[in-house]
C-alpha cells in the first residue's frame, strides 16, 4: 500500500485534529509541522517527538517538502500558504475554510489545484453533523413552514473563524430557495480574527450571522 508524506501548516486546534489523523493514518505519514507560535510548536513537538517543526510554511517547504500538505493557519494566510504549497511537488492538499479573503481569489485557488490535477479537500464538519442534517432536511422537507428568517448566534468565536461555517451552512439550508445573506456582528472585535485557538475574552458578545427572506434592509 502506497504512503504518502504529509504536513501541517497551522498547529492551533484544527492543526492538532489534522496532525492525529494524519499519525493515525496507515496511508500517510506525518513528518513536519509549521506554526509562527512558540507554544503551538512545543505542544505538537509533545505529542508528535519524532516530527519536525518550523517556525513559517516557507522554511518547511524549503527543509522538509511533503506529498500532501493540510492548511489551517491563520485565516487571512490560507491563500498566501495554499499558493506556496502549489510550487511543491504535491500529490494533494487540504484546505481549511476560508479559502481566501475574497471569492475571485478562491475560485482563483481552486483553478490553480484543478490545472495541477490534485486532489483536494476543505472539511465541514458542520454539514455531516446529525443534528445539523436533521435541520436541513426538516427545513427543506417543508416541516417548519415557511421559513422566514435564520438568525444564528456563536459565542464561542469571532466572524473571521467561525462566519465562513455558518455562511455556508446557510448557504446549504436555503438552496432550494435561495435568499439575501447579511452579516452582521455584535461586541466589540467585531469581524477582527483570533488565531486559532484562541477563546474569545469573557463577557463578550454573541457573534451574530443571519438571513432573511424579502427585499434586504435600506443601510
């Protein structure tokens, strides 16, 4: 059986998930691992001693080039890291949402891959969830009536980590009728990301992503 080395860009909490399978994995073999935070290093030096660690994806890329690399950095840097990924002699990649900053950019990125012909990946948990399935079908099977307005509230992160889920959950639970998506953001930090990780500071409001049916508001 075929094995393939792999990387992760990114040690915060999706690194960490992605660094277990990775190990657990008879497919693949995980040798290096890249994130700019001491702290971040030290824990995936712990749990995985005989991997390498870097401090930025360009010295891993320079020292230690992998078949498979998987992207869960920084949100504002996964363009920048999945582009510098492209110039190595991949077998495939993974990507964590969001893409890039802007959707010309991600269908940008996805163009790039798809000239490459590699396999790729950007993993959603959310839309395999039971309890998430369960909503959409309700929903799409017309159980609840007409739906009016989907108004979700996340205490636990900020827009820039946790909007791109939320987003493209909505984005799911209206496809058979599409309607306007809206942002919007409550508490101070509003829109401003944490790295991964991080918790929000105590006390600080709900971020806010909702969608209505109808004409949107006049700003």
């Amino acid at each position: 059986m075929k094995t393939y080395t792999a990387a992760a860009i990114g040690a915060g909490s999706g690194g960490k998930l992605s660094m277990a399978g990775l190990a657990a994995s008879e497919r693949y073999h995980l040798v290096a691992a890249a994130d700019p935070a001491p702290e971040a290093r030290a824990a995936a030096e712990a749990t995985h001693p005989d991997r390498r660690t870097f401090s930025s994806h360009r010295d891993l890329f320079r020292a230690c080039p992998t078949d498979v690399i998987c992207v869960f950095s920084w949100p504002p840097s996964h363009l920048e890291v999945a582009r510098a990924g492209l110039d190595l002699p991949l077998t495939g990649i993974l990507v964590e949402k969001p893409l890039a900053p802007t959707a010309a950019d991600g269908a940008a990125l996805l163009d790039a891959i798809r000239l490459r012909g590699l396999p790729a990946a950007v993993p959603h948990g959310l839309l395999v969830a039971a309890h998430a399935r369960q909503i959409i079908e309700r929903v799409q099977g017309g159980d609840i009536g007409e739906l009016k307005l989907v108004e979700i509230e996340c205490a636990g992160w900020d827009i820039l980590n946790a909007g791109i889920h939320w987003m493209n959950f909505c984005v799911v639970l209206l496809a058979a009728d599409p309607a306007p998506l809206r942002r919007g953001g409550a508490g101070p930090g509003t829109g401003r990301g944490r790295r991964p990780g991080r918790r929000p500071s105590p006390g600080r409001a709900p971020e806010r992503s909702r969608s209505s049916r109808g004409r949107p508001r006049p700003r």
